[in-house]
C-alpha cells in the first residue's frame, strides 16, 4: 500500500478542479432527462466522407473479439465484472460500427444497437460512464451520417445520452477523457437540431477551443506523451475537421474561430506521429502504447488524405527533435533510432506513463531490433505495474528502484525530469547527451546520464551514474524477430537480426548477460525475447552495436 508520502507526491500535482471534479462526482446526482429527442438537422453542406477504419471486432452475431480476448455478449453480458473493465468499456464504444468492411455487417449492427438501447436503462452500470458514452455517441452518428439509419429508439438516447454526458463532464481526469466529451457534445450537437443542440454545440466547442491548445504542444505531440493517444487525438482532430465540413452554411460561423488553427494543428500532429513511427509504418512504445487500440498510421494518412488535406513530408536522414514533447528521431541510412528525454507527461495528468525516462528503440534495415516492452493491460495489478516499471524499458535501474515513482494502475508520485540535453550532428553522425534527476531521492543522490553516439553503421550507448549507489543494471531489449542465444557471459556477442544480419555488441564496464523476458506490441498479447542485462562494475557502462 502506498504511503502518504507517496500520497502527497501524486496529489499536490493535480489542478484545483480535479480535486473538485472527485468530490462532485461522488456527491452529484444530476437527473436524467427523459424528453423527446430533438429534431434532426436536415441540411448538410457536403457527404460525409469515409472516416479511419478500426479493426473489426463483431466477429459474429453478438460475438466481440477486444484486446485479443473473445467472448459471447450472450454468455457475459454487457458488464460481466469477471472481465477487465477496458474490455467492458470497448463493448459499450461500437467501434465496430465504422470498423472495416463494416457494411457487411450492418444487420448485425442494426439489432445490436436496438439490443443495447433495451438493455442498457439510464443511468446504471459500465455504458454509462462519460468515456464510453462519449466515444458511443460519436460512433452512432458517424455511422448514421454515413448513410444508415439510426432506428428511432436509438435517436430518443442519443439524445438522453447526450443530456447526461452533458452534466457529467470528466473534469476530474482532463486530458484525452475531456476531451472526447467535448467532441461528443459537438457531434450532437450538429446532428440534432433546435436550441437545446445549439447548446450542445457551443458548449462542446467552447472546451475544445481550449483543450487543443493544451492538449497539442507546439511540435505536435499530445501533452501526455504516448504515440498510441497522439494517434487517437489526430483521429479525433481528423473527425471534427470533417464534421465541420458536413455543416450547413448557416452553421459555418460557429467553426470558423476554430477551422483555420485546427487543419495546422492537424498538421503538425501528422508530422509528428510519421516521426515516432518506425520504418514498419507502426507506432513506437513510449509510454502507455500498443499497437491495435487505434488506427493505424497509415490508416490515418488515407483519411487526411480523402479529406483533400496535403500529404506531410517523409522523415529523412538526419535529427528531428521535438523540443515540447521530448522526442529525438535520428535517421543515418538503414539506422532509425527514436530517443526519450521527455518528462513522463503533463504534472496534473500522468496517468499513461511509464517510467522510461531515457530509453530509446532502434531500427535497422525496416525492422526493429531494440524495443522497448510495450502495454498489455490496463487496470491494476503486479504484471500492469511491471509493465510501467523502468525495468521494462531500455534504460537503467538504481537500485531495484522506478526511475518515476509508478503506482497503482494510473498514479505517479516523484517523477524524472530530464535535464543537460546536448545535440551534435557532423558528417560522422550524431551525438546526443542528457540526464535525468529521479534517482536522487535514494540516499546516496545518483544521477543518470546517458549519451548515444549514433552513425551509419554503429550505435554506442554510454550510461554513467554519478553519486552513490548500490547496483546500477542496464536493459536493452531485443525484438522478438532478433535471435539472441541466452548467455551468462555476454559482454561480446551477436543476434540475427531479419534476412540473417548480424547485430554484435561489445560491454565495457559492467557484468553481461542474455536472459529470457517478454514484450507486448498489443493488449492481451504476450511474445517470448531476450534482455541484454548490464550490471555496471563501475560509474560507467559502454555498449557498442554494430551490424553489416
């Protein structure tokens, strides 16, 4: 159990309203409002265009496949409380409705729907938190905007849906959950007509007037600093561009405030989440990440493109960093590499990170060679936390401890701050240094500073501890297509990396060994790989990789 300490450290970041957001949420017993819907907007300035595909996950009449996990809604229900409540949450979204080759399975959708509606009474249970409700919302009225019919019981609770939605704003999360609230507010409110949507509308707006400037940093990346919600929040950009282009044009004055800076916004986002990919076309794992949960990076291009915005320009070589969000990519021909020196995230909303701070992944040759574990479940408990933990990402652990304090299944206490960041690029590659502060609450104060030395055909990674410690052991994680023999001594060796490649690597300065670990690209998925472990000898640790 957490102490007060640990208590006082993960608090005293929170803003004002969050605190009080916790206390009305317990307290608040807003009404449900029943009244007829109102009437439907007829006119419309343009066809909806196509929006990104999710996977499919109706897989058969009332037969769900989520985070790799397949049950029968007959067998468990809307809110089995034996399954984990990111699955529960993900069968109330109806993703599936704008999921690929949905058409094809639109009489499923359609009894689906009637059957949640007669299932799912105002206001009790899982469907009716304000996330999966937001994200619900959205996804009727994009599928009825794409030319189905939304039965009229599912009409009457949008409606009632979006009345209660409205009252129970997640002020006391912020971040990603405001935000799809707001977002499902503006769909209501262009769907439905009257002055009761108008006021849908204007209240949905007026909060992502604000949360895009927050939430969007001015490099591009989204504040809590994870590739897999930057690419839910580009979805989410990408929707209300095209929302705003289905208006009538007596509703364009309510979005020209905001038109003009989001298709920038939209802009700088593509540019970013190109960068943090790998030469897979995949998102890279820092922070809470996986790949599956949402569309794809190419999926995403496609709908930018359909929606007439222009293409964002292909990474090359040379250094892109990202200053705000505190991402490094390197490019050197067949050599990728993507490096953390970011904070774990925003003070008030740290609840997707991971204490990676300094670790990095790497790409030789189109396919990934060091990786970091990636995310496979949500919620709380020892294998979620050791996901979370340092020890799982490549970097160096003081010991045995996080270099940020993560706890529970969303808490940070004590975070690293990064520090000293120095770039240098010449003809001969690329120099990169920095630190970071979390291992100084231990006794003897260490700091961790890490260099990368990166060229065209070697990388060399040079970790130093300055300050007292016990045992400093560093990780580097290898992809599962990398076969590495399993070794007690491993201070030189080699892997064969895709198309036979050879990576070799020499250890200078610590104690190096090959051992069995697991990594994660998707939730509910687990995949065997080797761990290069380093236990420093000394205050100073070299790896050096090269490869043909």
């Amino acid at each position: 159990m957490p102490g007060l300490l640990t208590y006082w450290h993960t608090l005293r970041h929170l803003k004002p309203i969050q605190l009080y957001g916790r206390i009305w949420f317990r307290l608040a017993r807003p009404r449900v409002d029943m009244r007829q819907a109102p009437p439907l907007r007829s006119t419309h300035r343009r066809a909806w265009v196509k929006p990104a595909a999710r996977r499919v996950s109706l897989v058969g009449p009332g037969r769900f496949c989520f985070l790799n996990d397949t049950h029968d809604l007959a067998a468990c229900g809307w809110d089995d409380p034996a399954l984990e409540k990111l699955w529960r949450y993900n069968l109330h979204y109806f993703d599936d409705l704008n999921a690929q080759d949905a058409d094809a399975r639109a009489e499923w959708h359609q009894a689906l729907l009637l059957r949640w509606v007669r299932d799912n009474p105002p206001t009790g249970g899982t469907g009716w938190e304000p996330y999966p409700t937001s994200l619900r919302i959205v996804n009727w009225i994009k599928w009825a905007l794409g030319a189905h019919a939304l039965p009229p019981e599912c009409v009457e609770s949008l409606a009632v849906q979006t009345r209660w939605l409205s009252q129970h704003l997640e002020i006391h999360l912020l971040g990603n959950h405001l935000f799809a609230n707001a977002k499902a507010l503006v769909f209501a409110g262009v769907y439905f007509d009257g002055p009761e949507a108008e006021g849908w509308l204007e209240k949905g707006l007026r909060i992502l007037n604000r949360e895009v400037r927050e939430q969007v940093l001015p490099d591009g990346g989204h504040l809590e600093r994870s590739p897999m919600y930057h690419a839910l929040a580009l979805e989410d950009m990408l929707d209300l561009i095209n929302l705003a282009a289905t208006s009538s044009e007596t509703m364009l004055g309510r979005w020209r405030r905001f038109a003009d800076s989001w298709l920038e916004t939209v802009g700088r986002m593509r540019v970013w989440l190109a960068a943090m990919c790998h030469p897979d076309g995949e998102i890279s794992f820092f922070n809470d990440a996986a790949i599956g949960i949402a569309p794809s990076p190419m999926e995403l291009e496609a709908y930018a493109g359909r929606l007439g915005l222009p293409s964002v320009p292909v990474a090359g070589d040379g250094v892109a960093h990202f200053h705000e969000s505190g991402y490094i990519r390197v490019q050197r021909g067949n050599m990728v590499a993507l490096l953390d020196v970011a904070p774990v995230g925003p003070d008030y909303l740290p609840g997707h990170a991971h204490a990676d701070t300094l670790s990095f992944e790497l790409s030789l040759f189109g396919r990934r060679v060091l990786v970091n574990s990636g995310t496979s479940r949500y919620g709380v408990g020892p294998e979620r936390l050791r996901q979370r933990g340092t020890a799982a990402h490549n970097t160096v652990t003081i010991d045995g401890q996080d270099s940020s304090e993560v706890w529970g299944g969303f808490r940070v206490a004590r975070r690293a701050k990064p520090f000293g960041l120095q770039i240098q690029e010449d003809a001969n590659g690329v120099h990169v240094v920095c630190s970071h502060d979390g291992y100084e609450r231990l006794p003897g104060r260490p700091i961790h500073r890490r260099e990368w030395r990166l060229s065209d055909h070697a990388v060399e990674i040079v970790d130093t501890v300055d300050g007292k410690f016990g045992e400093a052991l560093g990780r580097l994680f290898f992809s599962p297509a990398l076969m590495a023999p399993l070794s007690t001594s491993a201070e030189a060796g080699h892997g064969v990396a895709a198309e036979g490649r050879a990576l070799n690597w020499r250890v200078e300065g610590a104690a190096a060994r090959v051992v069995a670990a697991t990594y994660h690209p998707e939730f509910g998925v687990t995949e065997p790989n080797h761990c290069l472990e380093m236990g420093l000898t000394g205050p100073r640790c070299v790896v050096r990789f090269t490869w043909d």
